[in-house]
C-alpha cells in the first residue's frame, strides 16, 4: 500500500505536497506530509503558480471496523469513529463514544480516498458544463452527476444548468432547473465561490447568462461586462451541508365522503356514502360538486349515477389529477383574470395540463407571481378608489352576481390536497402548490370583493356564471364517459 494521503495538498510544477491555507492568495507547501514532521517548513505560491488545490479524505477498515483517517504521522496514521470502537490497546477513548487510535498504516485494509477540488486557478474562463467548465454558486452531487441547484423546496431541489443562464449554450429552462429531485437523492453539495481580475481590479462573479457576467466591484458596486474580459479566474470550492428533508406526519385520514343529510336524489348519496375505497378521488368529487351544484347541476349528476358505478377503477388516481388541473389551471385562472391580472392567468391557462405531481410542482413559480402580484393589488386598493368616475365603475363592476358562481364552486370543488393523500415523494410540494393556490385565489377574491370582476376579462378563455359551473361538472363528464 502506497502512503496515505488525508487532508489538503497542493500541487506545483507536477509534485504534489501537503499545504496550509488552501484558499489563501499565496499557498503555502509543506516540506514534510507528517503533522508532526520535525524542521518542517511552508514554501508560499501564487494562486496563480499552482497546478492544483486537493482536499482529500480517506476511509478504511482497521479491526474490522469502519474507521476515518483523521491525519498522518511520523509514527502511524490517526484514525478514529463516531462509536464502536475495537478492542484494542491503542484505542484512546473520547467522549459521547467517539475514539481515536494511533495505528501502522500497513494495518489498514480497504482504504478509499475520495479527492475534491478545493481551489483551481486559470487564466480564463472555461465555458461549458463539464467537469473542466468554470463554476460559480452552488452544485448538488444526483448519481454521477454534478449540476447547479437552487434553493430546497419541501424536500425537493431543482437541478440543471438552466439555473446558470446555461454559459455552455444549451436550452436554458430558468430559474426552476431542467428538473426536481428528492433531497433524500442528493449525495452531497458544495459551493463555488468564483473571483477574477477585470480590468485590473479583484472581482467577484455572481451570476452568469450567456457571454455576460455580473460581477461585484471592490467599491460594493456591481457591474455586468464581457465574460472573455475576466482574467485570472479562480474558483474556491467547499462542502456544503445537504439540506434537511423535511419530516411530515403520516397524511391525516380524512372522512369518507358523503352528501347532506336528506340529498337527493338517494342513490346518489349512498354511492357516494358506500362506495368502493377504489372510487375514493371519484366519490370525493361527485361530493364536492353536488354541494355547490344548482338544480341543473344535481340533475347532470343524478343522470351520471350509472356511468359513475362503472367508473374504472384504476383510473381514479387520474381523477384527482384532473381534479387539481382544473383547481390550478382553470379555477384559479379565472380568479386570477377576475382580479385584472389578464397575463398572468393567461400563463396559468396555457401551462401544460396536471397529469402527475411534477406537472403540478412545474406550476409554483407562476403561482408566486401571481399571488405577489395580487397582493400588491390588495394593498392598493384599501385606500378606495380615487375619485367619484372610479367609485362608479367599481360598483357597476360589483353588480349582476358575476363572481356568485366563482365563489360557490370554488368553495367546494377547488383541491386544497394532494392527490391520494400525499404519500409520495412529491406530496409536500404538491401539498404546497395547492395551499399557493388556494391563496392566489383568496387574494383575488378581496380584489374582486372591492372592484368587482376586470371589465376586460375575456369569458371565452375565463368561464363566469353557469358556465364555471359546466367547467366543473366536465370533470365529471370525463371520468365517466364522453356520452354522461
């Protein structure tokens, strides 16, 4: 076995040695790779003279026991344990069941060094998305992959170069990554905290988009410039802590549905009373829909009774999804569009349909926005309108009971959980899309409270009245069979 290496080392002109302050401007090398070698000296190089900054750290078995090499020594290598420690005479025990042992490192079996970069200097910038590209922010180990990521979002984290403005010229996707992953997936982060020289001065890189880059200046200010202008680009990378995935409950066991006391008609109570757990998403709806239904709607669901009891059951979990579909993309639209902001309900209404929980996740951004949005709106309008023309608009827009049907089914109909109870990996944040949604559309229910709906909302992409009421009832229609 060769020797064994743990901690940071340097490598100047091809040799490598053992170093001190691995991310100070001048890197010192060391003469001797024993902690306690006696003379040892400090050799100090430029950033820019160096081949390479390594962080190392090692693992073996020792006694049959997993141990870390914690340094290496004139007279052995240290290696040590959180708990379990060997029966052995060199075992120095520490608290809380840590220990430590001095041992000949020819006693060492299976030992594995995993090797990380910790600082690299280049004279320019290395576009690309490969492992030799420059980077900047922070990076999260999936598999064999290490890719930019952005903040943890109920225990899921987006991943992908779209994140960076994608410097390497690919299909940028914005700020919400090409994709999510489970936290429970991330091996490992790190984060790369990238400097250079722009026109003679030391900067620091913040984001990168394209052959830009913003830079901060010495003097706090900020500036964007050429990318091919950085010179003596540096990058130092370090560990950074995996993110806690959130711990949840076990999802609350919610009450069987059921219709009021008395519904009629009494075939379809005792349906949706007594039918199979395998129709649970189905019944649920039936249940929803039939307290805010008008006589035409109870009418629409009695006639359905049949085709309901032949639903197929092992399509119900898609009548959840299109359930919150119709809450994301059509109910919460509408709301949206209601309180005059026409844009972003046109974004909630073209987004690609809820199918799944990714496609839903896919919908929290424009839901921010649109939530943001509308509470500036809310803000704006407790003054009251601002003159005598304004007031008059206001109530005549409040007139006629446009949003009476909004309310009533959204009331009941819109889905506030996620689909079969959210006991998948993406249930919290499913969970999360929708309580987002249900305050979009609270916010905009106090917009439309005050000023009524938009005059300019367009009814032929935003239902009102009975025809919100029909949009709800398709739901129906399509679990059951187009001739329901």
């Amino acid at each position: 076995m060769g020797a064994v290496r743990v901690g940071f080392y340097v490598v100047v002109g091809g040799e490598e040695y053992a170093c001190e302050a691995p991310y100070a401007p001048q890197v010192r090398a060391l003469s001797s790779r024993f902690d306690d070698g006696p003379g040892r000296t400090a050799t100090p190089w430029l950033r820019t003279e160096v081949d390479r900054v390594l962080r190392v750290r090692t693992t073996a078995r020792w006694r049959d026991v997993d141990v870390t090499v914690l340094t290496v020594r004139s007279d052995g290598v240290v290696v040590g344990g959180p708990w379990g420690a060997p029966d052995a005479p060199e075992v120095r025990h520490l608290t809380h069941g840590a220990w430590q042992a001095v041992v000949d490192p020819a006693e060492l079996t299976e030992v594995r060094e995993r090797e990380q970069d910790v600082l690299r200097c280049r004279p320019r910038w290395v576009t690309g998305t490969g492992p030799e590209a420059t980077r900047v922010g922070v990076y999260a180990f999936v598999g064999d992959d290490v890719l930019p990521c952005g903040e943890p979002w109920e225990g899921l984290l987006p991943v992908g170069f779209g994140l960076t403005g994608d410097p390497g010229g690919g299909a940028a996707t914005g700020l919400s990554g090409d994709r999510l992953v489970a936290l429970s997936d991330v091996r490992a982060m790190e984060t790369v905290a990238t400097t250079a020289t722009w026109r003679g001065r030391l900067v620091g890189v913040a984001v990168v988009e394209g052959d830009a880059v913003l830079v901060s200046l010495p003097d706090g200010g900020t500036e964007v410039v050429p990318l091919d202008e950085l010179t003596d680009v540096a990058e130092e990378i370090r560990e950074a802590p995996v993110p806690s995935v959130p711990a949840r409950s076990a999802p609350p066991v919610a009450s069987a549905p059921s219709l009021p006391p008395g519904a009629q008609p009494a075939e379809l109570a005792a349906w949706v009373g007594d039918g199979e757990p395998a129709h649970r998403e189905l019944r649920d709806l039936v249940a929803a829909l039939y307290r805010s239904a008008d006589v035409d709607g109870v009418a629409a669901l009695a006639r359905a009774l049949p085709r309901l009891r032949e639903a197929d059951p092992a399509a119900d979990t898609a009548c959840g999804y299109r359930r919150l579909d119709w809450t994301l993309r059509v109910a919460t639209a509408t709301w949206v569009a209601a309180a005059g902001l026409g844009d972003l309900a046109g974004l909630l209404r073209q987004a690609a349909p809820v199918t799944d929980d990714a496609s839903a996740v896919g919908l929290r951004d424009v839901l921010g926005r649109a939530l943001g949005a509308l509470q500036e709106r809310v803000v704006e309008i407790r003054s009251g309108p601002v003159d005598e023309w304004d007031e008059v608009a206001w109530r005549a827009a409040r007139k006629g009971g446009r949003a009476d049907a909004l309310v009533a089914v959204s009331k009941t109909v819109c889905l506030v959980r996620a689909v079969g109870r959210g006991d998948g990996r993406y249930a919290g944040a499913v969970a999360a899309v929708a309580v987002r949604a249900s305050e979009v559309r609270q916010a905009a229910a106090r917009v439309v409270a005050r000023r009524g709906v938009d005059p300019g909302l367009d009814v032929t992409i935003h239902p009102l009245g009975d025809a919100f009421r029909r949009s709800a009832l398709d739901l129906v229609r399509d679990v059951s069979g187009p001739d329901a």
